[in-house]
C-alpha cells in the first residue's frame, strides 16, 4: 500500500514508513494512492461473517506483499480481541455499537490495529519509537490503553486541562510504565498545533524516532475502514439505501468511511454530525472553510475548531466542494438538542446513549425529515457510563460504568501540567527521552 501527501501527489512512501513518520515530510497528510478494489469483501460475506474474518480479509488485500500475510494475520489477532455490534432502533435507524473495546470507545479499534502493527514492526527491525498524541478526549484513552507496556515503544499524551470528562481524564493518567500525560494549559487545538510543530521539527526529528497515534496517521486510519465495511455487510440485505450517520470532531471517523467508499463500499450517503463546532457543515453549504477557536460543549471529543483531517477529506475530493457535497451531508447540533436526544432515545427504545451519539441520532432524524429515503447506521461512539453526568441530566438514570472503567476511578492521577508551547514540549521530551 502506498501513500501521498496531500500537498504533494509526488511524496510517495509505503505503509511502515507512513506509520512511524505519521505526516509527510511538506507537513502535509498521507492518503492512499489509489483507490483499492475491495467489491469481492462486500459481495463475498453476509451478515453472518465476524467482525475478524472481515478485517483480514481486507487486510491482505490493502497490505500485502509489504507486509507480509503471516505478519499482517498476526497484527489482525492481537489487535481485534473485540467487535463492533448492530443495534436495531426502528425500520428506519440502527446503531453501529463501537464501544466495546477496552476503553469503550470506536477510536479502540485503530489505536490497537497501530499499536499491534508497531510492535510487530519495531521488533523486527530492533527499533524504539516514541508516540507523541494530542486528545480531546477518547484518543488518548484509547492510544494509552492499546501501547500500554507494549515493548520498544513509549507514549506521551497532550491533552486539554479541565476540558475532558472524569473518566476519561482518568484512562490517560492512571497507567504509568511507559505512559506519560502532559495537562496542556489550553484548547486541543492548541495541543493538535503542538504536536504538528514536534512532528515538523527538524531538531526532535533528528534525534528521536518520533510518530503520531492521532487519526493522522495512517495506521490508525485505515483499520477504522474496517467498521464500516462490517456494518455494511450486517446491513446490506436492506431494499433501501445505506446511509452513514458519523458524529465528527477531527474527521478521522468520517475520513474512513470514505475510504471504504472508495474502495467499493456501496453506501450511498454520509452525515457528518457535528455539535456547534460546524466549520465543515458550514464548508458544504458555502465552499469557504474558515477554521475557528473552539466551542466548549457536552459532546466535548467533538470540541474542535480546526479539523486536522479535513485536509485529508479535500484531498480525497480533489478540492471539489460539489463532488463532496454528492456524498456527504453536513448536520450541526446544539447542547440542548443533544440533551433532547438522549431523553428521546431513552423514552422511545429504553436504551441510553452519550452525548456523541445523541448529536448522531438528531442528525439522522433531522436528514430523514430532509429526505426521507434510506436506513440510517449511526456510528455510536462511547458507552454512556463514560458520560453519566450528561446522561442522569437528560434522563434522571445514571448509566453503569463498565468495569474495565470502574477499575480507573480509585487509581491516582499523574499528569504534568504545562503551557502550550512547542518549547516546552520539547524540553520535556529531551530531557525524558532522549
């Protein structure tokens, strides 16, 4: 598998060198070359095919010969030790259910593919690597639990001080070994821009084998495919068109579902659900994106003003508004609707659901007013016990917690708390790692 710049259709590198460089060397992201004919997947398995048996299947056919297949079956076998679930709602919407991995969140299925695939990797070519993450919220969770005492490899994550929940503040300060937190006195945006600069850093690079986790990089963008092709195949026995309902802060999420779409997924729509923080909703009616500091809201992992992966997303649509407004819809999704969603989905179908969920369930039943065609699979993206404030406010039940969860709460905090400057983040790391 071969990968561009998407600021340079000649920078062209193969997928370990794209992993463990994570942007491209213009500061640009990378994107797959072309676009691999994956139809035999989606024509091949019916609904009763697992969630594994999908994976590898595609696996082999985007990362072989590079890889090769023995190495490629044995990332797939350690990484996925769990599923993504089909929830029915009604005739009209269902949930992808995609929290049950170890940190009840859909970004555990790409950081444990790229965590697995740089083990596997760095052990071969006797390597060390040191991950260096930006979150606003479930990746570094994610990102900490999936490298967490993996062998050659040490992970610093920067994360927003007071502008995560609890719980999740919890899953990137309570594991130690090799997992440090940096508290960053700012915005994520403000921690996205740091890591950008560390990455782009002539001085850092030259001295320390330094990559990224974030749905930057490739390795963690790819195996999020994976999830729609499964819902697609549990799904595909529908008369009605498919459609992908994705609650979007940095646009990794969505920027995977069009990968499949590419590479012959046969949906025939995607939203991009955002809460306030709409730039993109904003670029599909206007053509103009105009990035912005960002809104603080209940739906916090999707609090981002200027999503990195969007330039990826353009890239993919040729910088062409039209060609992505044919195929993504752009919904935006405020606080109080967002607790009007979760009542709503409580009262209608007795289950509970997080705030990022809830902005997709509004979103869908927005477009279905708008449209009325197609069944809709919201992609639902952390377990409500991760949110139980938000929840109990919208419908006076406090989820459970899961247990791998619960086991986080009584553990200490361990972060260290710096401003948001490239200087600093550069002291720390030489005088930690280097």
């Amino acid at each position: 598998m071969k990968f561009i710049s998407t600021r340079n259709i000649n920078s062209i590198t193969g997928f370990r060198t794209a992993i463990f460089t994570g942007l491209a060397p213009d500061g640009g992201l990378y994107n797959p070359m072309e676009d691999y004919d994956l139809g035999d997947i989606f024509n091949t398995f019916n609904g009763s095919a697992s969630f594994k048996t999908i994976c590898r299947s595609a696996a082999l056919k985007l990362f072989s010969p590079e890889i090769e297949k023995s190495t490629v079956e044995s990332i797939i076998e350690k990484a996925f030790t769990f599923s993504p679930k089909v929830h029915i709602l009604d005739k009209k919407i269902s949930l992808l259910e995609l929290f049950h991995g170890p940190t009840c969140a859909f970004k555990d299925f790409g950081a444990a593919f790229l965590a697995a695939s740089m083990e596997e990797l760095l052990s071969m070519e006797n390597r060390k690597a040191l991950i260096l993450v930006a979150t606003s919220g479930d990746t570094g969770g994610a990102v900490a639990r999936a490298f967490f005492k993996k062998r050659n490899i040490d992970v610093v994550i920067l994360y927003p001080s007071q502008r995560v929940s609890p719980l999740q503040e919890k899953q990137l300060t309570t594991l130690g070994h090799n997992i440090t937190a940096l508290e960053v006195k700012g915005s994520f945006d403000d921690c996205q821009r740091m890591a950008k600069e560390a990455f782009l850093d002539r001085e850092l690079k030259e001295k320390i084998n330094l990559t990224s986790a974030n749905s930057i990089n490739p390795g963690r963008l790819i195996p999020q495919s994976f999830y729609y092709m499964f819902g697609y195949i549990a799904y595909k026995n529908s008369a009605e068109d498919i459609v992908f309902c994705v609650p979007s802060g940095n646009f990794g999420n969505l920027t995977a579902g069009i990968l499949a779409h590419k590479w012959g997924m046969p949906a025939s729509r995607y939203i991009a659900a955002t809460n306030v923080n709409d730039v993109v909703p904003e670029y599909l009616k206007s053509g103009l994106f105009i990035p912005r500091a960002s809104i603080t809201t209940l739906s916090n992992a999707m609090d981002v003003g200027n999503p990195s992966n969007f330039e990826r997303l353009k890239a993919l649509f040729n910088n062409n508004n039209q060609d992505m407004n044919s195929v993504i819809h752009g919904e935006a999704i405020t606080d109080s609707e967002t607790i009007q969603s979760i009542r709503e989905v409580y009262e209608r179908y007795g289950i509970l659901i997080d705030p990022h969920t809830a902005v997709g369930y509004r979103a869908a039943r927005n477009y279905l007013l708008k449209n009325g065609r197609g069944k809709i699979l919201i992609l639902a993206t952390a377990h409500p016990g991760k949110f139980t404030e938000t929840v109990y406010r919208a419908t006076g039940i406090e989820p459970e917690v899961p247990d791998t969860l619960k086991m986080l709460m009584d553990r200490p905090k361990r972060s260290i708390i710096i401003d948001p400057s490239i200087e600093e983040l550069k002291t720390f790391i030489f005088k930690h790692f280097v």
